[in-house]
C-alpha cells in the first residue's frame, strides 16, 4: 500500500461583482473563498478535497505523513481527534477518498457500494428576494427543469416569510415541491437573538403545512432535542436539519428520539466520507430520508452527491440539495476551482464513473484567485 507523502493547503477567493446577498449573512459578500486540500501518496497519486479554512492543520499533518494512504478508517480516527483541538478537518476525509478511489480505479459512489449515480435535484435558493422576484424567480427554476426549489426565511417579519412561500405557491400550483429553510440552527458569529421554541416553530409549521410544503428546516435550535420530538408530535410537516451538527452522539439522539425526517449533515462539516457514510445507512434504514446540505463549491457538491448516491441513493433521499440562485449565485460562481460546472439535467444529477471524484480543477483560475486568506469580504 502506498503511503502518504504530502498535504498541500491552498486559499483562493473570487471578488463577486455584483456581490452576493446570502439570506444568512446581512453583510452582502464580495468574495468566494475556497480552500483546496491536495493529498499525495508514494506511487504519485493525487486526492483533492475542499471544505473549511483548514488553519493550523499544518501542526497536525505529521500524524497522516508516512502513513498507508487507503487506511482510511484510521485517517477518520485522526481527524475526529484533530477536530477536537482545532477545527473542522473534513476536506482531508474527502481527499483521502478521492485518493483511494484513484488507487482502486472506481468511483466513490461506487466503492460505497451504490448501485446508480443518479439523483434528484431542488434548487436551493440563497437570496431572500421580494414576492414578485421570487415568484420570477421559482419560474425560472421550472424553466430549468428543477422540480423542487427551497426558499429561505429571515425577512423582517415571519408574515413577510409565509407570504412569499404563499405568493410562489399560488403562482406555480403543484408545478414545484416547496421546502422552507427557517436557519434557527445556523448562528453566524454575530448572531444574539435567541432561536424559536417549540410553540413558534408549531405555529410557523402548520401555517406552511397548509401550504403543501414538504418539509420544514431547522425550525429549532441544533441540539433541542426534546422540542424537535415534540415539534414532530404536533405536525403533519416533514422535519429537517443536522446540516451543522458535527459529533456522532448528537446524530445518536436525534435519531433515537425521532426528532427528524430529513437528516442532512455536509460531509465538508462533519466527519467527512467516513462518519456520515455509516450514519446514512443507520438513517435510511430507521425509515428517514438522507439529503446533505451542499451550499459550498462544487467539490463539496460533488462529495455529497458520491456520499448520497454511495449510500441512500434515490430512494433513501428522494432530492439532493442543488445550491442555484442565478444570477447572484450561478452555477460558475459556485463551481469556479473545477474545470466544468455542474449541471442538473431536467432536476437530475449524474456522477461520472471516473475515479475517485471525478474532480477535475481549473489550475489557471486558481492560480488566478490564489489568496492568503479565505474570507468572504
């Protein structure tokens, strides 16, 4: 077995003119940063991987160096204990597959044991427009071929939420499946306010049920267990979230007291390839849906979708999220380091049977956008 060489960690960041308006963020970004992980072993190979900033991993490199490339299993054991010291390793896990995927001459859909590498999309929309944009803009994703489009709360008022999802549901019928995103689990640094309880999200749940929305997300807070299972009680509406929960103990619970029905870590966030792949099975097998959140660049795209398709396939997760907000967020913004961006066909998504996965990067556009830092301002 081949060993490990060398990690390589590399920033890049596109300026964005006009800049791009996330829901998330009040402070429109004007930059795109990704950081690229490459790994080599001793035969010559190369794994990328992308994801977070990986700073101060380089403190940490030497407990992968010298090391058999395809252990794939230690490697995980390592990171988990790196993220416990420092932060969110997980594009090394993504790398450290790709590598193994090149080795063996298959794709990682493929070695997860997928039998189709295809999947349906929904567009996921970043941009928290007016009622008259987003209809125009739910059009445009029936246009495309997309069956599905999640809409993003944060308006100023959750009357001026609802009535947007009411304005797109009138507007398109039965033409899209709608989802919500509340982002009550996701806290940007600055972020004081309190997140919903139980008898907020009840109330917003069951006005979007009668919506025909097909699932809610992140109504509640990351780790309010008892109101999820009690949210989960009271309404008809599907629940989803754990797009920002990191440790195997926290899965463990939501699953064990049946706070959900969509599980959807990001395996750039938490644990990687190698933690979310067993945790997909245990998920689809308890009768729940596996979808990952993907909102990144397309590597992580691309992993999620070998990580999908390797282990719930179409069935175990019915849509696989599609980050797709043009023109502030379109598919060459998202998906600049690769050589091509990538497509849905018709709301479908078809991975390669190359090895590995399947990445291919534009090395002059990131040496173009090569930075010292990953920020987005």
């Amino acid at each position: 077995m081949s060993e490990i060489v060398a990690i390589e960690i590399t920033h890049h960041q596109l300026l964005l003119e006009p800049p791009f308006p996330a829901s998330w963020d009040p402070q429109p970004r004007t930059k795109f940063p990704v950081t690229i992980v490459r790994v080599r072993d001793s035969d010559g190979r190369e794994g990328i991987g992308s994801g977070d900033v990986m700073y101060g991993f380089a403190d940490y490199a030497r407990y992968f160096v010298g090391q058999p490339a395809g252990d794939l299993q230690r490697h995980a054991a390592v990171l988990a204990n790196v993220e416990f010291h420092a932060g969110r390793p997980w594009p090394l896990d993504l790398a450290l597959w790709d590598l193994a995927g090149k080795t063996v001459d298959r794709p990682v859909w493929h070695m997860l044991g997928g039998s189709s590498p295809r999947l349906r999309a929904y567009a996921s929309s970043g941009v928290r427009r007016p009622i008259d944009e987003m209809v125009a803009m739910a059009r445009r994703v029936i246009e495309a071929g997309f069956e599905a489009l999640k809409i993003r709360f944060g308006r100023p008022a959750v009357s001026d939420d609802i009535a947007v999802v009411a304005a797109v549901r009138e507007a398109v019928g039965a033409e899209l499946t709608l989802m919500v995103d509340c982002n009550q689990a996701w806290r940007m640094p600055w972020d004081t306010l309190p997140p919903w309880d139980v008898d907020k999200a009840t109330d917003v749940a069951t006005q979007l049920q009668a919506l025909g929305v097909y699932w809610i997300e992140e109504p509640l807070h990351r780790g309010d267990y008892a109101g999820y299972a009690e949210l989960r009680r009271r309404v008809g509406i599907k629940i989803a979230g754990g797009e920002m929960t990191r440790e195997p103990y926290e899965f463990r619970e939501l699953l064990e007291r049946d706070c959900l029905d969509v599980f959807q870590p990001d395996c750039v966030c938490s644990q990687g390839i190698s933690g979310l792949a067993p945790l997909a099975r245990r998920v689809v097998a308890a009768g729940k849906l596996f979808t990952p959140h993907t909102w990144g660049n397309g590597i992580g795209v691309l992993a999620n979708m070998h990580l999908t398709a390797g282990t719930a396939g179409f069935e175990g997760s019915q849509w696989l999220e599609f980050p797709y907000d043009p023109p502030e967020w379109s598919l060459d913004r998202r998906d600049y380091p690769l050589h091509a961006a990538i497509e849905a066909d018709a709301g479908w998504v078809t991975l390669s049977e190359l090895p590995g996965l399947g990445i291919e990067l534009d090395e002059e556009m990131l040496a173009r956008t090569a930075s010292a830092s990953a920020t987005f301002d």
